[in-house]
C-alpha cells in the first residue's frame, strides 16, 4: 500500500480522536488493521449502533421486506404500518424480476395498510383484514407477505393469526414476518426474521418431481442489476437446473419445493448461512460457499460444483464453458488491468460484498485498502470458525431462533459424511473463510462505518474508487474521488459471472477514466488549485 | 385513502418525517436527528440523495428493542451529545418517527432536559412531533417551517421593511429564481427554509461536513420584525402555516399565494412584489412576461391536444393545473394522495368552466390513478417519478416535476417558477406533445383518412369517437 502504509496506527488515532469518550471506546473495536503475524485479528460487528453518528445501516424491515422478500416476483408484500415503510421500500433495491410465462410479477408494486393516527390508537388488525382481501380480490396472487413496521408490535396487532385466518379463507398462502424496525441493531435482524419464516413456513410445503440432473438452489444472490440473469445463464448453459433462488428473481412458489434440490449455493452468506444450514439438517442438502463475483472467484465455484456432483461428463462441460466465456472477457479484461494497475478502492457495502468485490478488482489490478460491512457479523470478518465464541446480546436474544430437526419424510442423504470430508478439503462446503484472511497486510476492516470516518479515512488513504451505496457517493464525488455503487450499481450491471466482470471493468473505466475529472483535483493532489481551471481552455 | 379502500396500492405520498427533513435542511449549519429506528433516518436519507444528487446526512437515535420497552432518552441524550461533538452544528432540528410517536416519547421535555443539563452556548434545539401516521411529507414540511419559527422566532425589538418568504417544496434552483425576484424589487427578505445551496453545493476543493448557505439562525429570530410573510402555499391549514404564527403572534400581515407556477400565479407574487415594495415591476420581469405570453401564443395549437394527468406534491398538482388550464391542456385527472381538506374544492374551482369535467383525487394511490389514466386516454403524465411504473406499463409520457425524481438527474436544477421557470415547463409540455405527435403522426393520418377514402368512407362510421381521436392526433389543421 503506498505512502500510506506506516502511519495507518497513526491514522485510526485520527479518526478515532473526534469522538467523545465512551462513543471512541466502542468504535475503537470495530476497526482493525490486517497483519498476518498477529495469532488474533478480532473485530467487534453485529452490535448497535451509535446513536447520532451517522450511520448508514437500516433496519430489520428494510432487511425482511426489501432485500430478502422484496425479489420474491409472485407475492403480494403488504406492508401493514404507516405509508413511509411501504414507501421507501417500493423498488428500491434495483432488483430485478422477469415473470414466468403465465407468471405474475409485482415486482413493480408494493401495497400497505397505510396506518392512520386512529388504527395507532384503536388497532389495525381490521383494516388489514380488509386490505388482504381486496389485494385477493385485485390482484389474486398466491401468496401474500405480510410485513410489520414499528408500530405494529407496539400495538399489539397479531399479524400472525390475521395471516392464519386469511389463508384458511381464501385457500392462498398467507405468511406474517415480526419484522418491527426496532428489532436487532441492522438489517441483519430483518434478514433473519425473513428467512425463518420462509424455512418454516414455505420451504417444503409441495413436492414436485423434478426431472433434473444436477438440481441445486441459489441462496442469498438477490439479483440486483441482473447478476442472477447472468449466474443462472452460465449455470443453464453447463447444465445446472436452479429449483429456487432466494431471492433474487426468484418465487414463492419455486421455494416450496426448493427441498428437491441436491445442493445449496451461498453467495451471500450473511443474510442466509443459517438457512444453509438447516437445509443440511432437516432434508440432507449440504451447502456450497460461492462467489459469482469475479471471474476467478466463478471459477473456482463452478469447478467445486462440478467436483460436488462428482460428473466426469459434468466437469468437462464446465471447463468447456469456462473456456468459451474466458475466450470472450480475457484479452479485454487484461487491457483494463494495466490501465487500472496501482489504483486502490475502499470498499463499505453490505454483509459480503466488500468481500467479493476485493477479488473483482484485484483481477483488473486494483487493490483494496479498507473494507468493510454494514451488517456483518463477526463470522463474515473472521470466519465460521469463530462461530461457536461469538457471544450473544440482548438484541440477538430477541430475534426468535428457529430449530429444525430431520424431516423424516423428505430427508434424503445426498453424499456420505466421508465423501463430505474429503470434498470439504478441497472447497468451502459447509464452510465459509470470512473476508479479513484474503486482506492485505496494512489494509483496513471497519464495521458500521460512518460518515465520520469515511471522510477522515479518504482523506488519509486517498482511494482512487470509493464504493458504498447512494447515502455516502455524494460525499465521495463532494470529495473528488469516482464513486462505483455496489448496492444498486448505480443503474448498471449485472456485475457477475464472466460478462459481468467485464462490464464492471467497463463502468470503472467509464468512471474513472472521465474527462470531468480533469476539472477538479482533490486537495491532496495539488494544493495551490482550488476551484480547478474555468473556461474550458485546455 | 378513502374510507371504502383499505389497501395502498403504490403510494402517491411520502411519511411526514421526509418533509421534516427537507425543511430542516435549509437551515444554515443545522443537522437533523430523527428519534426511532434508524430505518427511518436510511431510508429518507437514501430518497432524498437520489433526488437532489447531494450528501443528505440525517443522524438517528437508533432506539433499539430495549429503547421501545424503556423508553428512547438515553439513546436520544446521547444522539445530541455525538452529533454536537462531531459536526459543531449551529442549530439541531430533532423530529419523531412513528416509534417514538408509538411509545410517546415527550421529545419536549427530553430536549428541555438536555438543554439544562448541558452548556449548549448559542445552539438552537428545535423539536418537531411527526409521526409517520399523522400526514404526508407536505404536513411534515410545513408543521416543522412552524415549529422552527414558534421556536425561535423572538419577540420584535422594533419593526423593519423586511419581508419573510416561507418557500414550499420547491428545488434548489426554484429558490434562487426567488430571491433573483425578491432583489429584483429590491427587497430585503428572510426566505425559510433556503436550500439554494444546501441541496445543491457547488464543487469546491474543500468538502464541509455541513453544505454551506441556508437560512440563518438570527435572521430567522428577527422574522417577527418583518413588514409582512409571504407563504407560498394555498393549502396550507392554518395549523400547519408559519405565516398564520408569525401573523397571530407578531402582527405581521400574511399574503398567501401558490406556487408562482403559471402567469396568473406569477403575476400575483409579482404585483404583491410591487405592492409590498412600492416599486415599479422592473422591466426585465415585464420582458420575461412578454416573453411567456409569444410562447403561449406560438405554442396553443399543440397544448390544445395534451390530456393531462397530474399528481404528487398538493402544491404544485394545484399550481402546475392552472399553468395547463391557461394554455388549453386538458387538466383531465389531478390528484394527491395526501389528505388535504382544501384540494377538491380548490381544484374544482380553477377547472369548473371546462367542457370536460376533471376527475380530482384527494387521499389516493397509484392503482387508483393509474386505472383512470387508461379510462380517460390520458397522453400526458405530469408528476415526480413514482408515476413511472405507468409510464413503463401503459406506455403514458411521464413529464418528471416535484420531488421525488429518481430516475432521472437535475431535479435539483429544475426550474419551474416565474415566468421564466413557466416558459421553461410549458415547453417541456409543448415539446412532449409534440414527440408524441411526431412518433406516430404520419400513421396516424395514413390509417385515419388515406385508407378509408379509398374503401369510400361511410359517413356513419365517423363517430363521435373517431372524431375525437383524430382530432388527438392530427390537432393542427
């Protein structure tokens, strides 16, 4: 890392410095620089939030109804609460659907029961009522979502019964998600509340013979930007059947039978390793750690998919395909790399792509200097293997834990525990390795950043591309530095896969490269220019 | 919603605590912290750094699952002490959510509190109740313009020539086309909020955690000195009016007029301007009026064809009808889905004279909306981005006005009032128009009367609503 490199200690000090005792304390511990000589790097994550520094998490209803449910094309999501939560929520993830044929697809919609002072006051459970059944009277989906916002828990409306009674009534499914704003300390909560449900309540709820080969499911990959589109066209053309995606482009009604499927792929495993893992214990589907991100990364996936199915006819048609795409991306994609060469990002997005991203930009010669999740858990830093020492909250407590136990019915054991063993040798099956072993020495990790330290941190490190989402690019481009957003890619992508990689290349080119830079210098690069030169001379 | 629908489908309005925060944000060096989840504080943040394409730093008090059972103080004590410590703000604006409206957290009585257990020296706290139940982003917006002048406003020392301008919802270059005004008449003015430059900082070297410019805090303590308010906004509830304060509490004589989007709605700013200035309208408005009226005139024949629908923002549905009632666009579907008592009627009065009666929506949401925009053969949609899932389903133009838009840039750079920002819009309307015209017009004319001429036109077949339709899309005869 360039001239950067000693004073890192130096410049967490910084950055640290501003805060007022207690608030510097408790930051302190989600900050670590990577060292590879240090027997421990720990770092503190999944814990509240400070009040008033400016966070950029949400809330675990922006987890349960707009990235976990949100994709789901074939439901209604009713959101009960006052009209902002439905609101913000409308289509803002960039996810994208495309309906089956004869398919529905709201994906374009989002509905609420658009609280009033007096539901507060008196209870909404009867105008929610009403608000289902006109939604199956308009739109007669098959299933409807019910998702709650602060007040709901509050004031006691009991979603869950309402949900019962309206599925008993009008034969659909109908499924209820406590996912009040205040619960757990980020979207995280949400996330966990979202997919509990769906694993009680959805998954495995129909059986349906499936005439394929190599059936697996996609989890956590929610399809912003048309990454799924361009997973599930590599997947297709080596032969792979998806039963289900959770959730991007994915249905409800694919998820009820998502049981049938003979492996699991996590891509995010944030926001759904514990989906993963109860998959294994009630129906014997292991689960394999992915990364489509990248085009080494996609590689390296599809071979240890290959070598799961233990195929030989299944391996030769994946390093076919890898071939054919590889000849297409290649000789570009090494162009951009000596463009890109000695350029450094700072990477603040999500539960694993400040992960998947590092080895994005490596491969086009980029390296990262500080990265870091909004609603990681320590296991996502450090590993799985720090699991069983992570210690639980308050706030943890308050998310109900589900158990599962073996499905007698539909349990079916798809490889040995030998076979298991040795392939977990060769591949993170069952397994994920966290994003701080793949860092660089010198580098940063910081958790729950804020606009604090992303300020005092770019001024330090001077990246070249700073990635996050839309609440600090503006701050970035106030600050002169190319912003790339990886939570909604600003209306670009998909990002994923073999093509993507190259039209991520491309977007960092567009940006980077862009004469309007020339207008403007960051105040570290010339410091007698201030205003940068007008009237367009040169 | 009406009282028979119990489902929002596709809101056509905001929470209140987004206008809150719009509000806040013209105030010079201020921060806002909202009390509540901070899902709130994300999601606003996230909407309105799409529109106005700026840093949009909302702090929050993060109140967590034992916040809700204990109650949120501590979480919000401390949210004032980090917000102090890392942006020295000059005024904090401190507004609700719905969780805390729901646990009835005392916001006034916890900031009463902090205020006299900490030396704040010159830090103005302003609290504003706005539950995400109580209204829209317009009540929102207007109650905490209220609350900041019951606030801060002190009692008058003496009087000045002053003039206070409560500005509506309108876009950072809407205010600089204000104050050009104001100047014009030469007229010292406190205008409230002033997001000239906070929504829309110009690029400099040095990045300020807090955007410059805004309204100033001392100005903002003189407003009841003023000769007289004028509030943009025609319906704004007394309850909610900063004006309706200042004239109650202070005497100062209230003008209120709507948005100066139109001539007949410029025209009243600018001979109230006059009045209240005693000053001649300087000419360059008179040539900027001028001006606006050659474009009506060059521009009627193709306005005489739009048929209109508009929603969003009351205000500017209000204002923006009656810049298409003067120019012969047919203002067929106006609506809002904010419960404003004043809409319908206010409405039916601009469109009572037309031949066709216009359908106004108070209260509603997009499936409403969209089900009467195919009824109606609508050709023209006028109203912030929200509308354009229709525009994707149904093929509708969407002319993008108000706030939000999300899908498209220089919302903030919009100018839409005076006669210059008119003429701007109505060309806008003009020239949609008229791709909608030049995409299909020579099939139009080729299937309406090429080849029924030559199958000898039956003179029963030009029905009433064949008539109709060729007169949609050949107008210019």
């Amino acid at each position: 890392m360039k001239d950067s490199k000693a004073g890192i200690e130096e410049i967490l000090d910084d950055v640290l410095q501003s805060y007022p005792a207690k608030s510097m304390k408790n930051r302190k511990e989600h900050i670590l620089v990577k060292d590879r000589n240090k027997s421990e790097l720990k770092i503190k994550a999944n814990t509240r939030t400070i009040p008033g520094i400016i966070t950029n998490r949400g809330c675990a209803y922006a987890g349960c109804r707009g990235v976990v449910l949100g994709p789901l094309k074939d439901v209604v999501q009713i959101v009960h609460g006052p009209i902002g939560c439905s609101y913000y929520a409308w289509g803002m993830r960039r996810h994208q659907g495309l309906a089956a044929e004869g398919g529905k697809n709201f994906i374009n919609y989002t509905f609420s029961t658009d609280m009033q002072d007096s539901d507060v006051v008196f209870g909404g459970e009867r105008k929610l009522k009403e608000a289902i059944k006109e939604a199956v009277e308009i739109f007669n989906p098959s299933t409807i979502m019910i998702t709650a916002t602060c007040p709901v828990g509050l004031i006691g409306d009991d979603i869950n019964s309402i949900a019962k009674q309206a599925e008993e009534e009008y034969g659909i499914t109908v499924m209820a998600f406590n996912c009040e704003g205040y619960k757990g300390v980020s979207q995280s909560a949400g996330h966990h509340i979202a997919n509990n449900e769906i694993m009680d309540n959805l998954v495995g709820i129909k059986d349906k013979e499936l005439d394929y080969k190599y059936p697996i499911n996609l989890m956590g990959e929610y399809n912003i930007g048309g990454d799924a589109f361009e997973i599930e066209r590599i997947l297709h053309k080596i032969g792979y059947d998806v039963v289900a995606s959770f959730s991007g482009n994915g249905t409800a009604d694919q998820i009820k039978y998502s049981h049938e499927a003979d492996l699991n792929l996590v891509q995010c495993h944030r926001s759904i390793n514990y989906i993963a893992e109860m998959f294994e214990e009630k129906y014997g589907i292991p689960w394999l750690k992915v990364n489509f991100l990248g085009v080494d990364a996609t590689i390296e996936s599809l071979r240890n998919m290959a070598e799961y199915f233990a195929d030989p006819e299944l391996q030769e048609r994946t390093e076919k395909v890898i071939a054919e795409e590889l000849a297409q991306i290649e000789a570009p994609l090494n162009r951009y790399k000596e463009l890109f060469t000695g350029k450094t990002a700072f990477l603040f997005v999500g539960g694993s792509r400040a992960h998947h991203y590092q080895n994005v930009f490596k491969r086009i010669g980029i390296e990262t200097v500080v990265a870091g999740y909004e609603f990681g858990h320590r296991d996502d830093y450090e590993g799985r293997e720090v699991i069983p020492d992570i210690e639980m909250t308050a706030d943890d407590r308050n998310i109900p834990e589900l158990e599962v136990t073996k499905d007698d019915k539909k349990y079916r054991l798809r490889i040995s525990q030998a076979k298991k063993e040795e392939l977990q040798q060769k591949m993170p099956l069952d397994y994920y390795g966290g994003m701080i072993k793949e860092m660089e020495d010198g580098s940063v990790a910081i958790d729950d950043l804020n606009h604090h330290e992303q300020i005092k941190l770019t001024e330090a490190l001077k990246p070249d591309i700073y990635c996050s989402g839309i609440k600090d690019k503006y701050t970035s481009h106030k600050m002169g530095i190319f912003s790339k957003q990886l939570h909604s890619y600003d209306y670009s992508g998909p990002y994923a896969g073999f093509k993507g990689h190259l039209q991520f290349a491309e977007d960092i080119a567009a940006g980077i490269l862009n004469p309007s830079w020339s207008y403007i210098t960051p105040p570290w690069k010339e410091k007698t220019t201030l205003e940068g030169s007008f009237g367009g001379g040169e | 919603m009406s009282e028979l629908k119990k489902l929002n489908v596709n809101p056509c309005k905001m929470c209140m605590p987004i206008g809150a925060a719009i509000a806040f944000k013209g105030i010079e060096n201020s921060m806002l912290l909202m009390h509540g989840s901070q899902g709130c504080s994300t999601y606003m943040r996230r909407h309105m750094s799409t529109h106005y394409e700026e840093p949009i730093d909302i702090a929050s008090s993060s109140i967590d699952e034992q916040g809700t059972v204990y109650g949120g103080e501590d979480n919000l004590k401390q949210g004032l002490k980090n917000l102090i410590e890392l942006y020295s703000p000059g005024v904090i604006g401190i507004v609700t959510t719905c969780l805390a409206e729901t646990i009835g957290e005392d916001i006034r009585r916890i900031v009463a509190d902090f205020k006299q257990n900490n030396e704040l020296g010159s830090l103005a706290l302003v609290t504003v109740s706005t539950p995400g139940y109580g209204g829209s982003q317009f009540e929102g917006y207007y109650l905490s313009l209220r609350r900041i002048v019951e606030q801060l406003v002190e009692e008058p020392a003496h009087k000045t020539k002053k003039i206070n301008l409560i500005a509506p919802n309108i876009s950072p270059a809407e205010i600089r086309e204000l104050k050009r005004i104001l100047e014009l008449f030469k007229l010292d003015y406190t205008i409230l909020p002033d997001i000239a430059q906070t929504l829309a900082a110009p690029y400099t070297a040095d990045y300020s955690k807090i955007p410059a410019g805004g309204t100033r805090l001392r100005s903002i303590k003189k407003m009841g000195e003023a000769a007289a308010t004028i509030e943009l906004g025609a319906l704004v509830d007394s309850s909610l009016s900063a004006a309706a304060y200042l004239e109650d509490k202070f005497a100062v004589p209230v003008y209120r007029l709507p948005l100066p989007i139109g001539l007949k709605n410029s025209d009243l700013l600018i001979n109230i301007l006059a009045e209240i200035s005693g000053r001649e309208i300087p000419a360059v408005l008179k040539e900027e009026r001028g001006r606006l009226i050659d474009t009506m005139i060059d521009s009627h024949k193709y306005n005489g064809q739009g048929r209109a629908a508009l929603f969003g923002d009351p205000e500017i549905v209000y204002a923006v009808s009656s810049l298409c009632q003067e120019n012969g666009v047919k203002t067929i579907l106006m609506a809002t889905g904010s419960n404003i008592a004043t809409f319908n009627n206010k409405l039916r009065e601009i469109t009572a004279a037309n031949r066709e009666q216009s359908l106004i929506l108070n209260d509603t949401d997009f499936e409403e909306i969209r089900n009467y925009i195919s009824e109606y053969k609508i050709n023209l949609m006028l109203g912030n981005s929200d509308g354009a899932f229709i525009e994707e389903k149904d093929g509708i133009p969407l002319l993008r006005i108000g706030f939000p838009i999300h899908d498209r840039v220089g919302a903030a750079r919009q100018q839409n009032i005076g006669y210059q920002g008119t003429n701007t819009l109505l060309d806008r309307i003009t020239n949609q128009l008229l791709a909608l015209k030049h995409d299909n017009f020579r099939e139009n004319l080729y299937q309406k009367y090429y080849q029924p001429l030559s199958k000898s036109i039956a003179a029963e077949s030009f029905t009433e609503q064949s008539f109709q339709t060729a007169e949609l899309s050949v107008g210019d005869q």
